[in-house]
C-alpha cells in the first residue's frame, strides 16, 4: 500500500483504537488495514501498536510518529485543496451524529442541501439520543443540547435553544391548565430517561431569575426523543423539551405553550469533534456549514 494510504490508515487506527472500526471508517477491509500496519512498521523498523485480543494501543514510539503523521495529513489536505475550485476537493466519508430532537424535516432537507454543494463527501448520518465516544466510534462531529461535561472535545456553540413546556388540548380539557409552579404537584407528566444510567430529566424553571426544578412523580417515562413528544400529543401528560422539536406541534395546536412566564434558560446547542490540530477539511466544511444553516432553519426557538 502506498506510504501516503498507509499513513492515513495508521492515524486512523490510531484515534478508534481498533482495526475493525478503523476498516469500517475507511471502508477497506480489515486484512487491509492489517497489511498497512505491518508494511508500515517493517518500513520504520519499530513497533506502532500493542495488540491483545481486546485492545489496541499505541506504542511510545507509535504515539511518536502520530503526532508526526497528523501534522502531515493535514499538511497534505491543506497543499491539495490550494489550487482546486472551491468545494471541489472536498471528498471522503463525513460520520455525523444528531440527536433524536433534531431530526426534523427541516434540519434533514438542509443536510441534503449540504450534500449538493458537496457533492463528492459521502454523508453517514447517525440519529441517537445515547452519549457517542466519537474517537471510538469513528465518529466525526456531533451535535449535542445542554451544557457539556469537560472533555477533549472541541465545541463550538451554534445557538441557545428555547425550551418550552407544553401539553396537549385534550390534556388540558381534563386536568386544567398549571398555572403556577406549585400546581405540577396535581399533574401527571412525560418524563424522559437520559443518560446511561437512565436517570429522571428535571423539568427546569425559572422564576424571579430563580433556577426551580421539577420531576412529575406521575405518568409516563420514555427513554427515546420521539416517543417522548408523542406521549404528550397522545394526552399522556405535560412535557418539556427545546423548541426546534416541537415547532410543528405547536405550530398546528397538537400541543399548547403553558407556563411561559416560567420558561427556563435556553440550553446550548453546540458542534462537536475530536481536537486535532489539523481538522479535516470535510469536517471543517460541515462545522461552518451548521454553524450558519442551523440558525437560519431554528431562528425562532434559537437565541444567539
């Protein structure tokens, strides 16, 4: 395999610590990988991994020549890209993950609007409400809501999501319409499971610029974004989520604002990757891209 591939393949297994996902990312197969790293450290006359039957990892002369061979590949893609009409160099696999929220019609035409000014970028879209390890996974970008936990991961803010507390017509004819804070005690709620340990996600309030927070003891949990609105459209009870995914609910009256002088503040929406000191120019492509697109598309439930 030529040197250039062969560097490619290695800075690859390198960050998803593993041939298989690094043969799946790249979309070779997984004796080929094998074959890369074999040449490449007969070549070099070193050893770059420690294999086990569970782990891959790097070396100390492995993690030598990453630091070498990512500054390089990004070199590279920066001399290729100089003299190429704009847009017309970008090609490759582009994986990114969105949550379950976000999958909305406009938000879905948009990427496809992406896809065309791209044409050559092989778009992998994930939709997930779970935590994606994006090194591991292969993943290349992300787009996560609420504050972020600290991490090695680059973020760059997109916007501030409106949340909005709602309930459906049909609930609201039989149980009442809250109208203070305290009245959540008499009404039954969807409640979202979040996380891995799949805990109660609070209802946020905010009152006289005081932070209240409220689980309904009463009703339905889910644990899927979906799901989640549709039990307040089925009637199940109260809900709360950000703006952007229920726009087309409220819009139509499915569901109804309630308590909006107790909205919370927005949550973050943020785009996240890997920290590289050389981005992908693909990835660099798609984070400017949703930086200016997402706004556009949410300009009514996201605040700058």
């Amino acid at each position: 395999m030529e040197l250039l591939q062969s560097m490619q393949v290695f800075a690859r297994v390198a960050e998803v610590c593993s041939f298989t996902r690094a043969a799946d990312a790249l979309q070779i197969s997984r004796p080929q990988v094998t074959r890369a790293i074999q040449e490449l450290e007969t070549s070099l006359g070193v050893r770059l991994f420690q294999r086990t039957t569970r782990t891959v990892r790097l070396t100390s002369e492995g993690e030598r020549f990453y630091e070498r061979v990512r500054t390089l590949l990004g070199e590279v893609a920066e001399v290729t890209a100089m003299f190429a009409a704009p847009g017309s160099s970008l090609r490759g696999r582009l994986r990114v993950d969105i949550p379950t929220a976000f999958s909305q019609p406009g938000l879905i035409d948009s990427f496809r609007a992406f896809n065309t000014r791209y044409p050559a970028i092989e778009l992998a879209l994930g939709v997930t409400d779970r935590t994606v390890d994006l090194v591991a996974e292969g993943v290349d970008c992300v787009l996560r809501i609420g504050e972020l936990p600290s991490s090695s991961l680059v973020a760059r803010r997109i916007g501030l999501a409106t949340m909005v507390t709602c309930a459906a017509p049909r609930y609201l004819k039989e149980y009442g319409e809250p109208k203070v804070l305290a009245d959540l005690d008499t009404h039954r709620g969807v409640t979202f499971l979040s996380g891995k340990d799949q805990r109660p996600q609070a209802w946020q309030f905010k009152d006289n610029h005081r932070e209240h927070a409220h689980i309904s003891r009463q009703g339905i949990t889910v644990n899927e974004s979906n799901a989640y609105v549709q039990c307040g459209v089925a009637g199940f009870g109260i809900l709360q989520a950000p703006g952007i995914a229920l726009e087309r609910f409220l819009a139509d009256g499915t569901l109804v604002e309630i308590l909006r002088p107790y909205r919370p503040h927005p949550r973050p929406v943020s785009v996240l990757y890997p920290s590289r000191s050389h981005l992908a120019p693909q990835v660099e492509a798609f984070v400017e891209w949703i930086r200016e697109a997402f706004p556009k598309l949410y300009g009514r439930w996201l605040e700058q």
